[in-house]
C-alpha cells in the first residue's frame, strides 16, 4: 500500500502562483510513476502532469509552459508548480502514484481556485 497526502492549494489571483505538494509513504519502493490529476466541476478528471523515477516528465498541453512537475526522492515527494493560473485552473488536484503491477493510489485531493 501506499498512502499520499497532498498540500499546497488555496485561493489565488490569476496571474499568481501556487505550489503543490505530494508526500509518498508506505510501499514506496514500487513507484515508478507519480503525477497530479484535477477535475473541476461538471467535467472529466483530467491529467495535468506526470513525472517517472527516472525523472522523466510529460504535461498536458493546457499547462505547458506554466506548470513544472518535479521530485525530490530523498523526501518522497512529487511537487507541482504553477504558474500564471487561469481562472480555468480552477479544480480539485489530486496525486497519484501507480506502482510497477499498474496499482494506482490517489490522494485525498486539494481545492484549487483561481479567482479575482
């Protein structure tokens, strides 16, 4: 098993930025990948971005050039910086890690809101 507890979101201005955090606990030794999802209301759960253990990371187009997925492996933690939010950012982020047998685990998810 492994466990995820996210931290960093809030309310910010667009234009502003916000960083994300996801701490890995328990059976971590079998992730290869960990990433963040966010859906907002009355739509699909969508990926934002993902980043393997090799440091290999992809994003979705709506957030290239504006948020940087990234790991520190001494702490077990996938970050998410974004950047320049849009009011469409608007959403609950949640991180998952899918281990080496493709087993997901999510987080418990964190409020993002991008409002003037």
């Amino acid at each position: 098993q492994v466990q995820l507890v996210e931290s960093g979101g809030g309310l910010v201005q667009p234009g502003g930025s916000l960083r994300l955090s996801c701490a890995a606990s328990g059976n971590i030794s079998s992730i290869y990948a960990m990433g963040w999802y966010r859906q907002s209301p009355g739509k699909q759960r969508e990926l934002v971005a993902a980043i393997t253990t090799g440091g290999s990371a992809n994003y979705a187009d709506f957030v290239k050039g504006r948020f940087t997925i990234s790991r520190d492996s001494a702490k077990n933690t996938v970050y998410l910086q974004m950047n320049s939010l849009k009011l469409e950012d608007t959403a609950v982020y949640s991180c998952i890690a899918r281990n080496l047998f493709s087993s997901d685990y999510w987080g418990q998810g964190t409020q993002v809101t991008v409002s003037s």
